[in-house]
C-alpha cells in the first residue's frame, strides 16, 4: 500500500502516482488533511511502515500499533546530518563519502535507532540530482533487506546515536547557496556547485547588481595573480581567481533561466577586469 502525503514541493504529480500504483496493483491513497495518516493505519493496519520524504511531524503514538514498526528513510549519514536537507549539506561540505539511513521513527527528529546505512563515494561527477536519484535506488534495497529479515523473523541490528556526533543542518537558505570569493578555495567552490546542481540551477554569485548561477566549473592549472572574483577570459576560457592564487574555469552559467556556454558569456555583459562580489 502507498499513503502519499500532501506537500507543495511534491516532484510527482498525484495523477501521475494513482496511474503507476493502479497499474502494478498497488492499494493507493492521497491524504487531503495529515490527520487522515492516522485513520489510513487504523483501517488498513499495516504490518509494517516506511516513511520517505513525508511533509509533516508524525505522532508516533498516534501511528502506534504497528507490529513490525515504523521506519524513516533519510538520504543523510546519522547522526552527523539530521536535518530536511542532507544531500545538499553532505556534498556542500564535501565529505568523501555520501550515506543514508533507514532508522526507526521517533518523536525526536532523525534520532532514532538506525537499522540500515549505506554510503558510497563521493565523486567528481556527483550533484545534488545525481544523489538523489542513486539514493532513491539504494532505499530500496535496504527496505527489501530489512522486509526479508522480518519475513523470516530474523532480528534487526538496532544501531543507537551517538549523540555526541549528532549535528542538525536547517534547510539552505540564500546565504547558504551564494559563492563567498573572499573566503571559499576552490575546491570549497565546486563543492557548493555539485550541492546545488540543479535543483537552485547551480551556486549563485553576484555581479554589477545581479545574480546568476554556474552550473558546471573544474580547476585550472593557473596561478591567479588577481584580487579574488576576478574574471579573466582568453582562448575561450572564462577562469575567475580564488583565494590562494587557485584559478577556477567555468563551463557554464545559469543566466535569465537559460543555461549558457561561459564562453558566451560576453552576450550577457560579462567582462575582462570586473570582479564578482562576496555580500549580498
């Protein structure tokens, strides 16, 4: 059976969702109000719950009563990345392995007993998108492994939190996605890109007044001699200094919702000399 949960950032349409479930004879049910989670498990007494990217607190007392339990699937490494947002925070903070965790749910947020984690590498080509989707695949191999060992009345490793290494990261906020010149290296940079690629259409930075957004950069073997932000174009390169003499090229920008060639980035007002600044 699936309960799919009102929100207004929903990526699925819940036409879209009733047509795939009816097609593979899946039970299907959209909430209009949360409170109706709590009436569809006492009707349907489902023998166990996963819960994936649900828009409201759960009262696990109301929701009591389910055998086997109830469980959350967070695309984040527990305990060190609670929060609504851990794709983005793991790859911004450029950790070398990307993780997610199925945990028993718990009134406390992301803080229940972990039952089964996951991590892969974190690679040059990864972006917030490109996780997710991996990530998307991977829960259910874990739900299909933790369904087999409660099949079979196997027990579940109950994994604990440490507290200690608990840290909780907040949804990104406009401070969290803008390019700092003055302070971010350069690897600390195409961090931020991946992090946001492409669901804020890249890492914005602000020039003349306006924003934009790149989407796609890699280091240059340059030395900068530039104050830091400054941009430099020759033999279709767009290279902008960073701190520390790095050099970064970028591929493209985000421009007027249109994705361009930064070697075109001239058409758009984009100069030898001028500098990108740090303050909003």
């Amino acid at each position: 059976m699936l309960y799919f949960g009102k929100s207004e950032h929903a990526d699925i349409s819940v036409n879209e969702l009733a047509g795939f479930c009816r097609m593979n004879n899946i039970q299907f049910y959209a909430e209009s109000e949360k409170k109706e989670l709590y009436n569809w498990r006492q009707m349907n007494e489902p023998d166990v719950i996963f819960i994936i990217g649900y828009a409201h607190k759960i009262s696990v007392e109301e929701l009591s009563g389910v055998p086997k339990g109830i469980f959350n699937i967070h695309f984040g490494q527990l305990p060190q990345y609670r929060g609504p947002s851990p794709v983005f925070w793991q790859l911004k903070n450029d950790e070398v392995q990307l993780g997610l965790a199925i945990h028993q749910l718990t009134n406390k947020l992301d803080r229940g007993a972990v039952v089964w984690e996951k991590t892969i590498k974190n690679e040059e080509h990864h972006t917030y998108n490109y996780i997710n989707q991996a990530f998307s695949q991977l829960q259910v191999q874990g739900v299909s492994q933790i369904l087999t060992k409660l099949n079979s009345k196997q027990s579940l490793t109950y994994k604990i939190q440490a507290e200690t290494e608990a840290r909780y990261y907040k949804r990104p906020q406009l401070a969290d996605v803008i390019i700092n010149w003055d302070t971010m290296e350069a690897k600390e940079i195409l961090a931020l890109i991946k992090a946001c690629t492409s669901w804020n259409n890249g890492a914005s930075t602000l020039i003349n007044g306006h924003e934009l957004k790149i989407l796609d950069a890699e280091n240059a073997s340059l030395e900068a001699n530039n104050k830091s932000g400054t941009i430099n174009i020759a033999n279709n390169k767009f290279n902008v200094a960073c701190i520390n003499k790095q050099v970064l090229s970028i591929n493209f920008f985000y421009i007027n919702k249109t994705c361009i060639p930064a070697r075109h980035a001239g058409f758009y007002g984009l100069k030898n000399g001028q500098t990108f600044i740090s303050k909003i």
